[in-house]
C-alpha cells in the first residue's frame, strides 16, 4: 500500500491542540486577542497526516463492541505486539512483567518524580530541554537542575565535567534523558550513552529515559535504546509511545518499562491504572502493523526535511542548520539574523502568521533557535517556509547575502546499521 502524505486534512472544529490551543500554551496571559484564519502551525509535536491503517482498523473493530467502560491492560495482545517491535526494530527484548501504561509519557514522568524522589531531591536533564522536564519536577517541589548542552553552530555536545559533577550531587536522584533529543534531533552515540549510564548508576541516579521519538530517525538509521546497553540494570527506566510514532497522541497511550521490582510496586500504589479503550486498541493495532506506513513517512520526512536544508541555503544563508539524525523536528539557528532577547515564537506568528516555537520556549541555551514540525504536507511546508524566508528578509537589516562561515556537512547515514525491520 501506498500511503498519501500529500493529503490535507482539516483539522478545524475537532478541537487539535495544534490548530486552537496555541494561544495560552505558547503566550499564557500576552496571548494575542485575535484569532487568526491563515495561520500555519508548526509548533506541537504532533502530525498532519493520517494514522496508519492498522489503527483506525484496530480501533473500528473495537468500536464494534459497544461498552466502553473502565479498562486495563488484563491481556497480552499489546505486549505481544510491543515486545515484537522493539525486538525487530531495535534487538531488544523485553519482560512482561516489566511493561506498565501510562496515560502518555508526560503523565509518567509526573509519576517518576514522585514515586523516585523525596521533597529534598534534585531532578537532572540537559538544556535545552523538553518544557515538561521542568513542570513536572516544579509541580512536585523538587529542585531542578540542569547541565547545558555545548553549542558548535546547531551540533550540541554533553559537557561530561559538568554532567558528572551535578550528578555526584547527593541530592539528584533522577536524570531526565531525552533519546533522541528534543529539541535538537540529535541521536546520543552508543559511547555518550555508556558514559552517562554509567555516571548515573554510579551515583544511584535513576535514569529516566524519554524515548518518544525513538521511531522517528532518518532511514537508514536504527535505535539503540539506552537500556539494551545496561542489561539487567535496575536503574533505568524506558518510557516509549505509539503517540508520536504513529500520529495517536489523542489516545493517551505510552508503554513504560521498569526493571527494579521495588520501584514497580510503588508505581502500582501511586499510578492511575485505567487505560482509554480505544487507545488500547489503536497501540496494538499500530504497533502490529503499522511497520510498511513507518517506513514510508520516514522516507517522507527526509524529503522534506531536505527541503528545508535546501531553501536555508537559498534565501536564508546566515541560519545555521543541519538535517537532524532523528524527529520529525527541525532546529535551527537563526541567531546571525536577530538578537538574543528577541521572542522568536511571538515574531513568527505575527509577521509570517506561523506558529512556530523559539528557543525561549525550551527552558534555556536555546537562544536564536527555532524548532519547525515537519511532520506536514509538502505543499503545507512550502507555504510556511516562504513565510519564514520572507518575514526574516522584511526584519533583517544587515547583509544575508554573506553567510557567516563554511556550511555544515550533510548528515551521513551509517548504512551498516540499515533498519530492516
């Protein structure tokens, strides 16, 4: 089958985050007042392409039954389902045992934090950093402290000397990792993640891995979870969705996988059991047969993320970018056109009517950065990127013509780790 990523949905009046929900989340009370009709949304992490067959099929048939009352994971169907992917697509194997839902991964690391650290405890992430690292430690009262990724242009890097010596900290008990990395895209090397593995369990530091994006990398490209590194290790917790991979974040369905027993048993005491029936439904049916429709939009996202490398470098010399190894997310550094201070997410929506998210909106070192969702149709992304092109030329008042160093390599795709799930 071939899938039609060229199609344009509609998504008004079905109550999207995306397309009615960007005002309060991006501008809180300086949200502007007027709604506008021509916007284009590249913000939320989140699709404009149809879920995969495979899940609209999964949730009619359980559409077929008509009581939708409280339901758990009783079964095995979606860990049979799960356990087959990750073992496919990643070489790794899980227990049943270890397997337990969440009504996605955000409300998981609320749970974390409660269930890893007491009141007096740190939580640990490197900057920039998903926004929800911080609410969730800041909703607990616990300290949040953070190790700022170094900077080469767009390439980022973990500063070790750094990262070691706030986890020696006592007091952190818990790393909020992102693999791979929003917003960056990047994908940590097998020997970053030993190194940070290994400086955490050091220091009895839980690792709390968000691997959300996992599924999304270029083709080419294979995943490494950072547990498979550690086998047996207690120490490291595994949270993973259908929701990005497949387009079903309105489902409230991720998969979290937890070796320690004893961390087990306090998440079953403290965590909400009950799972949307027809998110049960929609995870098994994708992860079941879901494979052939993600290999397609991978091979859809690297078009138009080279796009976008192509268009930088035609109108927008200055920005610094590079196609990232994973996400359907693109980082890019504008800082050559304006100044550090300036609120990127507020000048795109009102002179290019784009809802995109500045680097302000990732806790911090984001500075000049942009992050644009490309998970959009082709004809969609060239409308959004003529904006952007054309707002920066109509604010910009130095000299874009001169781009102010060499241009970055292209990424290299490692065939030997070819995914041939």
């Amino acid at each position: 089958m071939v899938h039609d990523f060229d199609r344009k949905i509609d998504r008004r009046t079905t109550n999207a985050l995306a397309i009615e929900g960007y005002q309060a989340y991006l501008f809180g009370a300086d949200a502007p007042s007027e709604v506008r009709e021509d916007l284009v949304s590249m913000w939320v992490a989140d699709m404009q392409f149809a879920a995969p067959p495979s899940a609209i099929e999964a949730m009619a048939a359980r559409l077929e039954h008509p009581i939708f009352g409280y339901t758990m994971n009783f079964d095995d169907a979606l860990f049979n389902a799960f356990g087959a992917w990750c073992a496919r697509r990643y070489d790794w194997v899980i227990r049943r045992e270890e397997m337990e839902l969440s009504l996605g991964v955000i409300p998981a690391l609320f749970d974390l934090i409660d269930c890893a650290c007491a009141p007096d405890e740190k939580v640990l992430t490197l900057t920039p950093a998903y926004g929800y690292f911080r609410r969730a430690a800041d909703h607990h009262g616990r300290e949040f402290v953070t190790s700022k990724l170094l900077r080469d242009g767009v390439d980022v890097r973990v500063d070790f000397a750094d990262f070691e010596a706030k986890a020696r900290d006592p007091k952190v008990r818990l790393f909020f990792l992102c693999h791979p990395h929003n917003p960056t895209g990047r994908i940590w090397g097998e020997d970053e993640l030993r190194r940070m593995g290994e400086i955490c369990l050091a220091n009895d530091v839980l690792i709390v891995s968000d691997e959300i994006h996992c599924d999304l990398l270029r083709s080419g490209l294979r995943h490494v979870p950072i547990a498979k590194l550690f086998p047996g290790a207690k120490g490291i917790v595994t949270c993973m969705a259908a929701s990005k991979t497949f387009n079903l974040a309105g489902m409230m369905m991720a998969t979290i996988i937890i070796p320690d027993p004893d961390l087990r048993a306090i998440w079953r005491k403290r965590h909400y059991p009950l799972v949307s029936p027809m998110g049960l439904a929609a995870a098994t049916g994708a992860y079941r047969g879901g494979g052939e429709w993600l290999d397609q939009l991978r091979l859809y996202l690297d078009e138009n993320f080279s796009l976008l490398s192509r268009v930088l470098a035609e109108r927008l010399p200055r920005a610094r970018f590079r196609i990232p190894g994973a996400t359907y997310l693109a980082w890019v550094d504008l800082s050559a056109y304006f100044p550090a201070e300036i609120n990127l997410t507020r000048l795109f929506l009102d002179e290019a009517g784009v809802i995109l998210e500045g680097g302000e909106m990732f806790i911090e070192n984001g500075e000049g950065m942009v992050r644009l969702n490309l998970a959009c149709p082709r004809a969609e992304l060239k409308v959004a990127l003529d904006r952007i092109c054309t707002a920066v030329a109509s604010k910009y008042t130095g000299s874009p013509e001169e781009p102010t160093d060499e241009p970055l390599a292209p990424l290299r795709l490692d065939r030997s780790v070819l995914d041939m799930a």
